[in-house]
C-alpha cells in the first residue's frame, strides 16, 4: 500500500510538473499525463506490471509536450527523470509484494536503502549530464547521450568490482 | 539453479532504448536526463547479479506423532556467497497445516551466513505425510534477474491416528487354540464354570464337585465333577473398505473407518489375540494375522498408507491370500457400504461361513440433503436403499450398525453385540 501510494505520488508529480510547465500545448499534456497516471492507478489496482511501462512512457511524453518550444534545456529533468524511476520501482515493488510471504525486516531495510542509494546516483548523473549539455550545448544530443552511456559504464564497472 | 530475466529487465532495456532513440530524433537532452536513471538501474542491476551459492537442508524434530501433534520443521541455509533477496516456500502436503512461523518466507542472506529458520506444522490428518520440495528463489539487488530451484529433500512424518478407548469389544463366535482372554465355548481346564458330569477315569479330585456328588450319590453312589470353559485367544481380522469414501469439510468416512480400526486393533491386541488387517480397494493390502505390539504397530503403519484408489477392477474376495484369513477367524469389516464391490464381498465371505461384523460407517452426515425438488427425493431414495442394504445383510446373519458421526464407537459395538447376541443366525 505504501509503496504503491509513493509511486502514484512520485508520477503525479512528474505529470504536475510536466501540465505545470507546459507552453501552448497544456492540453495534450494534461491529456497525456492524465492517461498515464490513470494507467498505474489500474496496474496497481489489478496488479497487471504490464501497464507500468506505458505509464512512463506516457508521463514522459507528456513532458516532452510540455517542454516543446523552449530553447533552453530544464534543469528540472534530472529529477524528473528520477520520480518515474522511483515510480517504476515502487511500482513493482507494490505488484509484487505477496502478503502470504513474510518479509524480513532487514530485507526491507536493506531493499528501500538499495533504492534510495540508486535514487541518489540516478540524481547525480542527471545532473553532470545536464550540466554538460548546458555547457557544450552546441555539441548536441549526440555527445550528451555518450556522456551517459560513459557515466553509467563507470558506474557498472565501480559497482561490479565492488561486489566481486 | 535456473536463471531467468525478469520482465523488469526487459521494460528498462525498452524504456532506455525508446529514450534515447526520441532523444535523438527531438534533439533534447532532457529525454537523456529521463532515461538514464533506467539505464542506470540496469547497469548497476547487471554489475550486482552474482549467481547465488548456498545449502539448504530441511529436518523435522520428530518424525512419528500422534495425529493433531504440532512438529517443529527446522530448515537450514549456508550462504557461500550473499544473496541479496531469497524467497523459500516449504510445499505442505495436505494434511499438515502451518501452526506457527513463516512459511513463505523472504530473507536476505551475507556471505558465509549460516541462517536457521524454525516453524511449527500441525499434523492435522493421520497418514504418511511428506514434506517438500523446498521452492527457492533468488534475485539481484534490483530484481533483474532471478533463479529458480527446488530443493530435492523431502522429510516424511507418520502422523498415527488417535485410538478411541473401548471398554469392551465384540467377541467372536469360535475361539483358536492358544490361551488368551475370551472364553471358549468348548470345555476344558479353564475357570469359567460349564457343567457337572460323572467322574471318570483320569479326573482330578480337586474337580470333584463334593457338593452335588453328596446330592447325586443318594440316588446312585457316583462323584460328579465340574466341567470349566478353557480362555483363549482368538483371530480377529479387520477388513477396511478402500473402495470408495464420502468427505466432507477436511473428514471422511476412510477417516473415521482407520480411526476405529486402530482403535479395535490395540483392544484386541490387549487381549492377546491375533489380529490381521485387510485394506479392500483400488489397492490390496493384507496383513496375516499376529499378535503382540509389534504387530499394532504393523497394522498402524498399514493404516497410514491406506487411502482410495480408483479403480474399475472388480476385485472379489478370491484374491485375498488364503492364510490372511484362518479358520474361525471373525471378520470385522469397516466399510461405507458405497461401492457393489465391497458388499459382495462382504456378503461372499458370510456366504462361506465367516463370522462376520459389519460397522456401516455411515456416509449420511457427509452429505448435504438438497433443499427440494429431484435432488431431494433422489438423496431419500438413495438413504433408504442403504437401509436395504443393511437388511440385506442382516438377512444373511451379518451383525451390521450404522456409525454416525456423533456417535462413540462403543456404542456402534455394543449395537452389533447386541444383534450377535439377540437375533436369529441365519443358515446360509
């Protein structure tokens, strides 16, 4: 229940921001938001996993239509981008909480620090990777999806090495 | 241990990939910013997923109890390595419920953990009854991936039935030739008092009976001496009805049938008669006739492994071993009285002159009679040709009771007591 609460608060927020944000074209991204939060509403109601991608992916269209015509890029999608991870997370986590089975405490514990401490890099990482691209904003997309792609090799190799 | 992805993997790896594709296309790195965090968790999801190495072994602090004992069920985990998130189901067979303790259980293990979990199961059925397999699941930090396996171990706990006390049991007509506790209709050294005859040669004096000698000399001056029933021990063979069962709410007739089987078993036994057992049903089981406890605990571990198998078969009582069923053996059989097979059977061996009892374990309480209509007539129908059956029986000289549910076994038996010693025994 909780968790499931926390994941439609974490994508209403990124659908707020998104309907909040928007230029001339607020209407198709309320409509786009709507759409999205409705559809984890049903996910997490009939415990259907399937629906939780959509629904990210129909928040974050949402947000692209609520960012069309700026110039500038928004600083405000390193969070963003992290509340629909934590949505997709806490998602899953609520469909795929069995009551029969009894949880330890420690792996509760231990599971909500995993997420908080991914959370935590995901927010890190977007913000270097929005820095740069404001920075060499004339190099493109191109190089700042390679920045990325750069930054999360690192991350996997530091995380690999650790557990090994 | 069996790997799999789960579908976690695949929405992140198609989220990541629609992301940076539209990032492309639209030339926003703000869709950059949306889908990292997915490829993060992936990344680090993947990086964490070390195949999980660990022990389990499952044992029970008591492998016999009684039935409704509770056993604590004691599972072991060695982790070789961490395990981050680890699912285990202990599977219960039916019969065994779950007293206390967490049975899913979902733990997270350290490396070169030695973990001990207890929980207490409730052998709430007699029978044989094997736990297991043990189901465990494994997965990465992040859910990415998960390994699947089932333990092979399977503990066996024999739950016997619990006995009714029987202050006394039915006696049969003949008795064998050893001594025991019945007395014998023959004459011979014994206590129990027959008759007085005239003395002959190789009599005893201390069976001269000085008092009716002194009445009868009067007349024609001879000793008369006392005539005694010997004590013996008798063949008891007890003939549960597998064929077929009525159940209702977790209990069924089978159920009551072992019970009171059990039950007459260790009051015969007591009195050091010989007892057999014959399971008649989809499966034949036959145990000769022997006396002694450890011979209870031979017809209590039969017992255990009784249950209804189907079968077309029509089994008649020409395949049950000749030495399983002696001469002056009385026959107690436990039957629903529901499946054809078992009432000829019954009625082949009255037919061949077997002492027989029957105890009709009554499938009526197990039932629900339809409110009206059809139904309704058909279950009346249906109870009253048992109580032809029963008549049937009964016309052959077969002593038969109907067992309900509510009632003690010892007033079943004293019934049939009671038609043994009160009705007619018809020649057949």
């Amino acid at each position: 229940m909780i968790t499931g609460v926390g994941a439609l608060a974490a994508l209403v927020a990124a659908v707020a921001y998104a309907v909040a944000a928007a230029g001339r074209l607020e209407p198709v991204s309320l409509g786009l938001g709507a759409v999205s939060v409705a559809l984890l509403v049903v996910g997490l109601a009939v415990r259907l996993a399937g629906t939780i991608p959509w629904a990210l992916l129909l928040a974050a269209a949402a947000y692209l239509a609520g960012i069309q015509g700026r110039d500038a890029v928004d600083g405000w999608a390193a969070a963003i981008g992290v509340a629909l991870l934590l949505a997709a997370e806490l998602a899953s986590w609520s469909i795929g909480h069995d009551a029969r089975i009894r949880s330890e405490r420690a792996l509760i514990v231990r599971r909500a620090a995993t997420l908080a401490a991914l959370a935590a890099a995901a927010l890190f990482v977007n913000f270097m990777l929005l820095a740069a691209a404001a920075v060499t904003a004339a190099a493109g997309v191109v190089v700042a999806a390679v920045g990325v792609a750069a930054a999360v090799a690192a991350v996997a190799i530091v995380l690999r090495l650790v557990r090994a | 241990m069996i790997r799999s992805a789960t579908p976690k993997l695949a929405a992140y790896a198609g989220l990541s990939a629609i992301g940076l594709l539209a990032a492309l296309v639209v030339a926003r790195p703000e869709l950059v910013a949306l889908t990292a965090p997915f490829l993060l968790a992936l990344a680090a999801g993947l990086a964490l997923a070390t195949p999980p190495r660990f022990d389990v072994e499952v044992a029970l602090d008591r492998r016999r109890v009684l039935e409704g004992d509770t056993v604590t069920a004691r599972v072991t985990l060695t982790a070789a390595g961490p395990v981050d998130r680890l699912d285990l189901y202990v599977r219960l067979p039916p019969g065994v419920t779950l007293e206390q303790g967490g049975n899913p259980v979902s733990l997270t293990l350290g490396s070169g953990e030695r973990r001990e979990l207890e929980f207490e199961v409730r052998a709430a059925r007699w029978g044989g009854h094997v736990l297991g397999p043990i189901y465990l699941r494994a997965r990465d930090p992040l859910g990415l991936l998960v390994w699947e396996r089932a333990a092979p171990m399977r503990p066996e706990l024999r739950a016997y039935p619990r006995e009714d006390a029987l202050r006394r049991v039915l006696q049969p007509v003949e008795t064998q030739v050893f001594s025991g506790n019945e007395v014998a209709r023959a004459k011979g050294e014994g206590i129990e008092f027959a008759d007085i005859r005239p003395w002959a040669a190789g009599d005893s004096l201390r069976r001269v009976n000085w008092r009716a000698s002194a009445r009868r000399s009067a007349l024609r001056g001879e000793l008369w001496v006392n005539e005694s029933h010997p004590e013996r021990n008798t063949d008891v063979i007890l003939f549960v009805d597998s064929f077929a069962e009525a159940q209702l709410d977790g209990r069924s007739t089978l159920d009551l049938a072992v019970r009171a089987t059990a039950a007459l078993a260790d009051s015969y036994i007591g009195r050091r008669d010989r007892v057999g057992l014959i399971g008649f049903g989809g499966i034949l089981r036959w145990l000769v006739p022997g006396t002694g406890l450890v011979q209870l605990y031979r017809i209590v571990d039969a017992l255990l492994d009784t249950q209804i198998v189907l079968s077309y078969y029509w089994r008649q009582i020409d395949v049950i071993p000749r030495r399983t069923l002696p001469p002056n053996a009385f026959v107690i059989a436990l039957s629903p009285l529901l499946d054809p097979r078992s009432v000829g059977a019954l009625l082949d061996l009255r037919a061949r002159g077997i002492d027989l009892a029957v105890i009709d374990v009554s499938p009526l309480p197990f039932t629900r009679r339809p409110t009206g209509g059809l139904d309704a007539i058909a279950h009346d129908i249906w109870a009253l040709r048992r109580g032809a059956l029963r008549h049937r029986l009964r016309r052959a000289g077969v002593a038969v009771s109907e067992w309900e549910t509510s009632a003690p076994l010892q007033n079943v038996l004293e019934e049939v007591r009671a038609f043994r010693r009160y009705a007619r025994h018809a020649r057949v």
